[in-house]
C-alpha cells in the first residue's frame, strides 16, 4: 500500500545527479559521442569515471547469476538526510533462507538537514531456478525507508 502522506516526508533520498548516470553510462561502454548525444557535452570516460551498474545510487539493489550458482556483490549508496536534523536510522534487513545481508555501517547518525552518508550493503545469495528477496530498512522511529533486494537466476544464452 501506498500512503502519500509518508511520501511527503520521507526522511532519506537516494540522490542521483547527472555525474552519476555519465559514470553509468561510461561503464556501459559509451563512446564520446554517444555521451555527447544525451548529455549535449564534451565528456569523456576514464578508468576514473566508469561506473558499474550496481553502484548507481538507486533504493534496490539486483544481483543475478546462473542457476544453481552462487554469487556476492557490494553495493556502495549515499542518502541524503531529509527529515529531522539530528536523527539516527537503525538498518533493519529482512532476508529469507538463501539471501545473506550485511550493511556497514549498520547506523547512521544524522546532525543536519542535507547531510550525506555513505554506506555498504554486502548481498550474498544461492539461488536454485529461482528468484528470492528481502529488504532493507533505515527505521529511526518515524521514517522507514525500505529498499529492495532481489537475487535471481537467468539462463544465459
């Protein structure tokens, strides 16, 4: 269910600006002038500026291997503090049989409206045929911010 009310106020944002999708796009395998046609600017990609898909600042976080195997990845994220100044959020993390998650740190201790940190979340997954998910929740007691996490299976072809 959706309240519009808590959407209003949601405590964190996962921002993402436009550095962020040119280091995306770098990391896709964008030439210069591909680049050019979406940004209308002379950037180049570097070993310095490409970014992986995994690392774009987005609320979920998407694994996938082929069937049977098992596989691990690091998400980096940032949030930007967008609720009370001076707040703490607890990362609660649902995770079903099958889907290991680790977040560090585990709290983020907020001291002003605008204010970003940076944390880690280790997804660890064994996946059958299959596709399993949990989540993760900053709580500081009145926002909850939950994010995705999806691991599955693909035939690659």
């Amino acid at each position: 269910h959706i309240n519009p009310a808590q959407a209003a106020q949601p405590g964190l944002v996962y921002d993402a600006g436009e550095i962020d999708y040119v280091k995306f796009l770098c990391g896709q395998g964008y030439t210069p002038k591909q680049l050019n046609l979406i940004t209308e600017s002379n950037f180049t990609c570097s070993e310095e500026t490409n970014g992986t898909v995994w690392d774009l600042n987005y609320p979920s976080f998407t694994l996938s291997t082929s069937p049977g195997n098992s596989i691990t990845r690091v998400f980096h994220r940032t949030v930007t503090n967008v609720g009370s100044p001076v707040s703490t959020y607890k990362a609660v993390v649902n995770a079903p049989p099958g889907l290991i998650i680790q977040v560090q740190p585990s709290v983020l201790s907020f001291k002003s409206i605008g204010q970003k940190l940076t944390f880690a979340v280790t997804v660890g997954a064994e996946i059958g045929n299959s596709m399993i998910s949990g989540s993760l929740i900053w709580d500081d007691g009145v926002h909850q911010v939950r994010s995705p996490i999806v691991a599955y299976a693909s035939l690659v072809e």
